[in-house]
C-alpha cells in the first residue's frame, strides 16, 4: 500500500515539476530575450551591415512580436 502511495505522489511530483518549469521558463525567456539590441548590432557589422538605429529597432520589434504570437 505504501509503495503505490509513493509511486503515485512521485510521479504526480514529476508532473507538476515539469509543467512548473516549463511555465517558469516561459516567463524568464519572455521578460529576458535571449538576444539583446548590442548582440544584434554586433551581427550585423560581422555580416557586414551599418546597423542604425531604425533598423535595429524593426528587427527587435519583430522579434517581441514573434515571440508573442508564439506563445499564445
């Protein structure tokens, strides 16, 4: 009796873990991109590209909104 109660709590442990991660990291990845403007800036001058500002600002722009549409 004692080793299905543990069984049971354990893999309902698990489950709660992993679904409680994976909000975590949602959240994290969403309130802290993974790319920031000067890691961008930085690519496009080793592609060989004058980034300006307006661009810079498109591009992170389209980026927040993907990330958003891909969330939901």
């Amino acid at each position: 009796m004692y080793i299905l109660i543990f069984v049971i709590g354990a893999a309902l442990g698990v489950i709660g873990g992993f679904f409680g991660a994976r909000q975590y990291m949602k959240k994290y990845l969403q309130d802290n991109p993974p790319i920031s403007e000067d890691m961008m800036r930085t690519m496009m001058m080793q592609m060989g590209q004058k980034p300006s500002e307006k661009k810079l600002n498109q591009m992170m722009a389209s980026m927040k909104a993907q990330s958003r549409k891909a969330g939901k």
